[in-house]
C-alpha cells in the first residue's frame, strides 16, 4: 500500500511540474530550447576565436582543399541523378557510365570555350574599356533624381578616394608602393597557382565522388557505435536531400534566367546582352538579391545609349521577374527549400559579414546542412525525454486531468 501511495505520489508531482509556467514557456519551447543552443555555439566560437592557434594548421588545409572539393561537389549533384539513371536503366558498371559521362562533359566544355569564351571574351573587353563612361553617365543620372544636399558627402568621399589613388601613384611615393606591389603580385600568383591546382584535381575528386560516392555515408557510419548509425545515417540522407535540391534547383534557375536576360536584352538591341545575361544568372545564385544586383550594369549601358533604352531595360527586368516568380521557381524549386525569405535574408547579412562573398552564396546550404543536425538532434533528444514534451497526442489538458483523477 505505501508503494502504491509512493508511486501516486511520485506522479502527482510530475503532472504537476508538465503544468508549471516553467516547463510550458521554457522546456516545452522550441523557441527557448534554439537560443540556448545558439548562446552556447556563440559562446564556444568566442572561446575558440581566442585561440586561432590552435586551429591554424586546420585553417591550411581547409584552405586547399575547399575549392577542389567544392567544385566537384556542385558538378556531383548535378551529373548524379544522370549516372543514377543510366546504371539503372541500361545496367551498365558504374565506373564506365562515369567515364562517358566525363567524356561527353569535356566536349561540352571545349564546344564552350571554343564558341562562347571568345563572344564573352570580347564583350568583357569592350564594357570594361566604356564602363567610366557608364557609371558617369549612372552616377549623373541618380545624382539628379536626389537632392544634391543630401548626395555631397558621398561626392566628397568619392573625390577622397580619387585623390588617395592619385597620391599612390606619384613618382615619390613609388618607392613605398613597389614593394606592397610585389608582394601584392606574389599573393596573385599564389592564388592563381592555387586555382590551377584545384582545377586539376576537381575532376578526380568528382570521379571518385561520382563513381563511389553513394558508398560513403555508410563508410563513415560504420565508425560508430551500432546505436547511433542508423540516426546518423538518416542525417546524412536529410542533408544529402537538402544539398541536392538547392543546388540543382539554384542552378536550374540561374540558367533560365541567364537565357531569359539574353533572350530579352537581344529583342531591345541593347550591347552586351550575352555577357549581361552571364553576369544575371550568375548573381542569380545570391538568393533575392542577386537580380537587383545584376540589374546595375544592365541599367548603366541602358542609360548611356538612351531614355527609352533605359525603359525598355526596365520592361526586361519585369517580365524576367515574373516569369521567375510565378513559374520557373515554382517548378524548379517548388517547396524543397522550406525556409521563410527572413531566415534566408539573415542567412544572407550573417554569412556575408563573416566568409564575404563565398559565404553569401553558400549561406543557405550551410544554413540547411546545420539544419537537418539541430533538427535530428533535437527530435531525437524528444524521443529520449517524453515526460518532458507535450506532443500531439498529449496535452496539458490531458496532463491536468490525470492529476485531478489521483
């Protein structure tokens, strides 16, 4: 009998703490439960941000090997679904189907460099020899939609920075500036070196990725303890699912719009529509942003050619806009990224601030890979702790009424 009474007690207490105002707006919070995980991610890259030491030798090689890596992973989800589909259907070895594939790829890369490098070749040449003229002619035109009042201090610092440039270049300041320019040329040829190198071995890279990359997640799992396998294991496939999507999705997109900026610049007579169109799709990979952003030059050579260029640039843009919007992102991307344009926008200024430009285009897929773990782990962490979550099939009311029972 006082057993029993001990347990009636011990669940007295129990239902008594699920009803508490703590548990309700602390424990049982998703909101709660992400800021202390995010305080305690800020409070370990505080700590080790003190000791950038430590981490030196991993930041080298972290270093020589992204791009590479990068690169291959990129052209991986987007020729995997192919290999995938010829194994199956054709039930060739994998490692032929690779080679064909590779093959068939280097010819479209030389049809490329051969037929396009040389249009987009001579059209970077010729905007950038006109683009003072252009952004005189932009910067005149902005100039007078605002007050001059409120545009002075821009032209000051503009006129600062005109003169700082010119001070470099004076012969007595030549002394100081040659050695910062070898040094700066030595940094070049260091990054150009490394570029090269990650260009030759990107490709063996994707070979391997491509021939046994469906093996790897189970490689990496069979390092850990039978009971965290299979969690582990599904969390490779989430973030495998998250990755594939954006990126073929951001690609597939990137490439309609590029055709569409060309298509539509070619129909209005404007110069450089085949590079401007290049220039869209590829800032199109900056999610929101990237179109307003390639609207400048498209704008500034617009302007400089005549008024009623400028609005025929402007219906362009319109029309590209809406097309994007309304059908080729619903069918490309649909709803495989399901996150709010906010999230995505703070993705954006967060990883910008702190990786730059890399980071700006690869925010969003960093943001989905860290994701799927917080998620995982924290719906695993549910299932470990039921008493502490009220979930769909119990609630408060439940919990309330149990109590009132004993």
């Amino acid at each position: 009998m006082d057993g029993k009474e001990r347990k009636t007690s011990k669940k007295s207490e129990a239902g008594k703490w699920s009803a508490s105002w703590f548990f309700n707006w602390v424990i049982n919070s998703r909101f709660a439960i992400a800021m202390l995980v995010i305080l305690l991610i800020s409070l370990i890259i505080l700590v080790l941000s003190k000791m950038r030491w430590i981490f030196s030798p991993l930041t080298i090689v972290l270093n020589t090997i992204a791009l590479p890596v990068i690169i291959a992973g990129v052209f991986y989800y987007i020729l995997n679904p192919l290999v995938d589909w010829a194994e199956k259907k054709y039930h060739i070895k994998r490692s032929l189907i690779v080679t064909i594939v590779f093959i068939v790829l280097a010819l479209f890369i030389a049809w490329g460099i051969g037929s396009l490098i040389p249009v987009v070749q001579s059209q970077t040449q010729d905007l950038l020899a006109n683009w003072p003229d252009y952004w005189s002619k932009l910067e005149n035109f902005v100039v007078g939609l605002f007050s001059a009042d409120g545009l002075k201090d821009l032209q000051n610092k503009l006129s600062t920075v005109n003169t700082d440039l010119g001070e470099i270049f004076k012969p007595s300041k030549a002394v100081n500036f040659l050695p910062k320019s070898l040094n700066s040329i030595g940094s070049i040829l260091s990054r150009v070196t490394s570029v090269i190198i990650s260009i030759v071995t990107a490709p063996l890279i994707l070979f391997y990725l491509l021939k046994d990359g469906h093996d790897l997640p189970d490689y990496l799992v069979g390092f850990l303890p039978n009971r965290y396998r299979l969690s582990v294991k599904d969390i490779f496939k989430n973030m495998n699912s998250q990755l594939s999507n954006y990126i073929r999705g951001q690609l597939g997109v990137a490439f309609f719009v590029a055709v569409l900026f060309w298509i539509g610049y070619m129909i209005i007579g404007l110069r450089f529509a085949l590079l401007l169109g290049i220039i869209a799709g590829l800032l199109n990979l900056i999610p929101y942003l990237g179109s307003f952003l390639a609207m400048v030059p498209a704008i500034a050579v617009g302007l400089f050619t005549s008024p009623f260029m400028l609005v025929k640039v402007l219906i362009v843009f319109v029309i590209e806009q809406t097309l994007e919007g309304r059908l080729i992102s619903p069918l490309i991307l649909g709803n495989s990224m399901k996150f709010h344009p906010l999230t995505v926008l703070f993705v954006l200024l967060v990883s910008g601030k702190i990786f730059g430009l890399v980071g700006v285009i690869l925010g969003v897929p960093g943001y989905a890979v860290i994701k799927v773990v917080v998620s995982t782990y924290f719906d695993w962490f549910k299932r470990s702790h039921p008493d502490l979550y009220v979930t769909e099939h119990t609630s408060l009311h439940d919990i309330s009424s149990d109590e009132e029972e004993q």
